[in-house]
C-alpha cells in the first residue's frame, strides 16, 4: 500500500497531537510542516522526522508530492488555508472549529466539493469508542443531556456535534439558549455561557450547557447522559467511560478505557504533555477514516457539511440568547440556502 503523503501546516499542541498518531494510522506520513514561526515547523522536523520545513505554507500547497495537508492552526485562518488547499487539489484534515463565520464555511464548503477532494473536519469525539457504543445500547435517546466547561470557540462544537449529527437522527426544528458572558472567555461571542434547548422533529429535545471555567473534578471536563424510556446511558471523564443503568442500583454495564492519556514514549522535550498516541477521544481514529475515504474515494464521517451546520447551530443558540426568542432552525438556515446535512 503507497503511503498517503501529508504535511502539517501550525505546529503547536494540536499539530503535536496528529503528528504522532499519523505515526500508527496504516500508510499514512507526515513529511513536511510549516508555521507562520518557521522555528516551530524546524522543531516538529527534528522531533518527528520528515523531509522539510518552512515558514510558508504555500511551498506545501505546491508541493506535487503531497496528497494532502493538516490543517492545525487557528479557526480565522481555517478557511483562507482550506481554500488554497483544495485550490491545489489536496486533500484536507482541518481541525474544528471551521470558521468564524457562516459565510466563511460556506464559501470553504463549495471549494471542497468543486475541487472534489477530501475533507474531514476534527470533531473528532463522534468517532470515540465509549460514543459509538452509547448510539449501540441507546440510539434514539429521548432527552439528551450535556454539559462541558471552557471556551464556547474551542469546545462547544465538539459537543453540538454529537447531538445533532450522533445522538438525535431527526432533523433540528427550534433552539432555545439563555445565557451571558461570566468568566471572560469568548469575547468575540455574545455569550461564555449558556443554557440550551434543542427540540428535534420526532419529539426529543437535548439540554446542553456550557459552563465556562466552572469545573467538576468527577465529571471531568465534559460529560453527557442520554435516557431513553427505561434506561440511561453515561459519558463521562472525556468519553473514557460508558455505562448503561435500567435501574437504580449498579450500571448494567460499563466500559472504561485504560489506555495511554496525555504522554507518549515518542513526545520529546516540550512536547512531554501532549495525548498521543491514543484513542479514547477519536483522535487516530479520525486520521483513518481520512485516509480510508481517500483510498476509497468516498466522503468520510465528518465532513465539511457537518463543520458548517455545527457552526450554525451555535450561531442559532447566540441568536436566542440575544434575542430571548425561540428560534425556528428551519427559517434560521433558510438565510443562507444550506441545510441539514443528510445522516
């Protein structure tokens, strides 16, 4: 099998991440880094090994040996980078959120579709082991509920994700969200925090809550329970464990990940506290899903659609909390022409 060649544009945290799980994602490699800190890319070539690197992330672009790029800088830069990648034909691994705007991923989204090249957005928790088997012992939830403390820009759409396009099949008709700025995060947004509601076509709702730097320790940084008409399922400690309760007394059945969490023997130097290689938030599993839709030439299970549509869905929650309306979803996106993407 020919390895899939790929270079890593920003190398911070994130590109730490992805580099080393490309290290055990089947023929894939990553052989070029660029930063707007041409040091930085320097660094990631003698710590990961490679061919080059460089301060401009055009030369990748150029690059006819590459089959594609990961994306690992910031959400205002997301669109302009993933525009000239599938500009040049690559295929991309954009790390979430999409944009900063609606109109940005759109624009972004019709690229990717004309240049007919591959693209999965990093919402990566859908592809976790403990998620896909919470959708196994309960798959149509009728009351989901979530909650997740930090950023709204760097986390909230990880979660929003899960319960538009994991949990709930039918298609989103109205949100609700009250909420404020209390922490001082998100000041670009018009919120830090919130309450949501989000009520879907076949009847269920999900009650989602950002919470900002309010932490519990048990739960971890984010946690979600689902209830069905006898039973629960419950994510927590970031999708490590699963249980499944139909009574009172003791789960009926767990599973709880045991693997490696936030070091590797590969990490070096600063890079000691970084999470790879593992698998219990879908991290490696997204990279092999990319690279199994490129070999098959098929769209892979986060897609461009679905980075917008998040964004969308958080747009619309903004919009109740500045408004204090109810916001019917379908008249929302009706703005912009760009539905549900189809499940």
């Amino acid at each position: 099998m020919k390895a899939l060649r790929f270079g890593c544009i920003g190398c911070g945290g994130m590109g730490t991440l992805h580099v080393l799980n490309s290290k055990y994602a089947p023929g894939m490699e990553v052989v070029a880094y660029a930063d707007a800190v041409e040091e930085r890319a320097r660094k990631f070539l003698a710590d990961f090994g490679g061919e080059y690197a460089t301060g401009d992330a055009s030369r990748l672009f150029a690059d006819a040996s590459l089959d594609g790029v990961l994306i690992q800088t910031g959400e205002r830069h997301h669109p302009a980078l993933g525009i000239a990648a599938a500009r040049a034909g690559k295929h991309i691994f954009m790390e979430k959120p999409i944009a900063v705007t609606v109109e940005e991923a759109l624009e972004l989204e019709n690229e990717v579709r004309k240049a007919s090249v591959k693209y999965l957005i990093g919402l990566c928790n859908r592809l976790a082991p403990a998620v896909l088997r919470a959708k196994e012992l309960l798959p149509d939830p009728w009351i989901t509920f979530g909650q997740c403390t930090d950023t709204v820009s760097g986390q909230a759409c990880h979660n929003l994700d899960l319960i538009v396009h994991q949990f709930h099949d039918a298609p989103l008709v109205s949100v609700y969200a009250t909420g404020g700025h209390y922490y001082g995060l998100d000041g670009h947004l018009p919120a830090d925090s919130f309450i949501a509601t989000l009520r879907f076509a076949d009847g269920s709702q999900a009650c989602y809550i950002q919470h900002g730097r309010a932490y519990n320790a048990l739960m971890s940084k984010y946690s979600f329970q689902l209830f069905g008409q006898d039973k629960c399922v419950y994510l927590s400690k970031r999708f490590k464990e699963c249980h499944l309760s139909t009574a009172l007394a003791a789960p009926d059945f767990s599973t709880i990940f045991s693997g490696p969490d936030f070091s590797s023997p590969d990490a070096k130097s600063h890079f000691k506290d970084v999470r790879g290689p593992h698998g219990y938030m879908g991290h490696y599993d997204e990279l092999a899903a990319l690279c199994q839709a490129i070999r098959q030439d098929t769209d892979p299970p986060m897609t461009v659609e679905h980075g917008r549509h998040v964004l969308q869905v958080e747009k619309a929650i903004f919009e109740s909390v500045t408004t204090g309306q109810i916001v019917d979803y379908g008249e929302f996106l009706a703005r912009w022409g760009a539905g549900q993407p189809k499940r």
